[in-house]
C-alpha cells in the first residue's frame, strides 16, 4: 500500500491455531480485548478470539514501527447513530512513533495509520489493511438447513440466485453471498445494524451493489468463504494475500 497503489488491500488469511498466543502476547492485550475474551463459554472460540487480536497487533504494529503494546484502539462513529460503535481505528500515538508520517489515516487515528478490518471465524482469522475504509470477513461454510433459513434475511434479488443454485452448492453459494455482505457492512462501520435484506451483493447483476465500494471474494478453501470490500474501489478489490505472519 502507497500513494501509488491506494487500491490494493494487503490481506492475511490465518489458522488461528497457527498464531503464536504465549504469556508475552496476551500481556500484549488491552483490558477491553480481555475482558470480551471472557465472555467467551467455549474454549475453543475463546481461542480464536485471542490469536485474532494478537494476529492484528502484530500486523499493524510491523507496519506501524510499534510493539504490539503500544497500539491504542478506538471506533468511529456509527453512520446509523453517530455512537462510537463504528469502525475500529487507531487512537493516538503513545510512542510518538508516527510524527511526520502521511496523511490520510481513519478520523482521529495518528497520521499514517491505515484503515483496517478484523474477522473470524471457523478457526480462521482475516485482516485486511487499507489506505480507504475496508471491511472483511470470513465464515465456515453452514450446513444446508442454516444456509436455508438465513437465506430468507437475504435481499430478494439474492434469494433468487441462491434458488438457481443447485440445494448441494448452496451452502458455499450463501457463504460466498454473506461474506460478501459482511465485509461491505463492516466496511460501512454499521455491521447486522443494518438489515441484510437491503443491499444487493450478489453476482448475476453486479450494477446493482451498493455505490462507492468494491467488493471481491477471497480464496479460503473448501470449507470456509471469505471476502474484502474497499471504499471508492472500481470493479473488483485488489488486494495481496499472506497465509502467514512471517
């Protein structure tokens, strides 16, 4: 990502098991991230949880020139309410590190920060970093009797092509569907806040998505769907994909 390249998403698509998550990592924590870990009843997604928020530290504070401690974490304002519950965003600079550096960063994030989004789930953890408001998600694929009933949320225009979809592909068709739609609403910093019925994200017509942004499916392997969308992007996301934090 740089001035020359604002469209292009840098992407890390992770194993959560495969994230380091020892003692010096989750002193890394801050009591927010802790705190929601706790509420956590299963282990397992506890877990996830954790190496997620470790992943993310570490990313941004590698691009940032911080130790994943020093990050400070804030939201925007929700466009639906104008309650800090929007999109997630740096806040200030405890380190002094970012003086000087270039403008363009989320409002009230330090100079040079980018704009970034966090998803999980299925033992997977997606981050995406952007010079632009960027949301991502990723899921397991549901069972077919899920992806039934969740399909009837869906924008009608999309509920027909999840019909014309043979019943042993419509899991993964739905995922790919609600992927797509999560990561456009976490772009918008509204999230489930706004109902899944009212935006088009599916493929058969692509003049019909929502204005202002891209939005791209993401290659996560047969179990799982993934997607990215990018404020101001044209056609389609471009985006660099990692598999690893090295």
């Amino acid at each position: 990502m740089n001035a020359q390249d604002p469209g292009t998403v840098e992407l890390w698509l992770l194993e959560a098991a495969a994230v380091p998550v020892g003692p010096a990592e989750l002193d890394g924590l801050d009591e927010e991230e802790h705190r929601r870990a706790g509420r956590f009843v299963r282990d397992a997604d506890r877990e996830v949880y954790l190496a997620a928020h470790v992943a993310l530290r570490h990313v941004l504070g590698r691009r940032l020139g911080l130790a994943p401690a020093e990050l400070v974490f804030g939201r925007e304002p929700c466009p639906g309410c104008a309650e800090p519950h929007g999109r997630p965003r740096l806040a200030g600079d405890p380190a002094g590190a970012l003086d000087g550096a270039t403008a363009g960063a989320p409002a009230g994030a330090p100079a040079g920060a980018p704009h970034f989004s966090l998803s999980h789930g299925g033992g997977r953890v997606l981050i995406g970093l952007a010079d632009a408001p960027v949301g991502v998600d990723v899921e397991p694929l549901p069972s077919a009797d899920s992806a039934e009933v969740l399909a009837t949320t869906l924008h009608p225009g999309e509920q027909a092509e999840l019909a014309d979809v043979r019943p042993a592909d419509r899991p993964g068709a739905f995922a790919r569907l609600w992927t797509r739609k999560e990561a456009y609403l976490k772009g918008l910093g509204i999230g489930l806040g706004r109902p899944p019925a009212a935006d088009y994200l599916g493929t058969a017509d692509p003049g019909r998505r929502p204005a202002g942004w891209a939005v791209t499916d993401v290659p996560a392997g047969p179990r799982h769907a993934a997607a990215v969308a990018l404020a101001g992007g044209g056609a389609a996301v471009g985006y660099r994909l990692r598999h690893s934090l090295g």
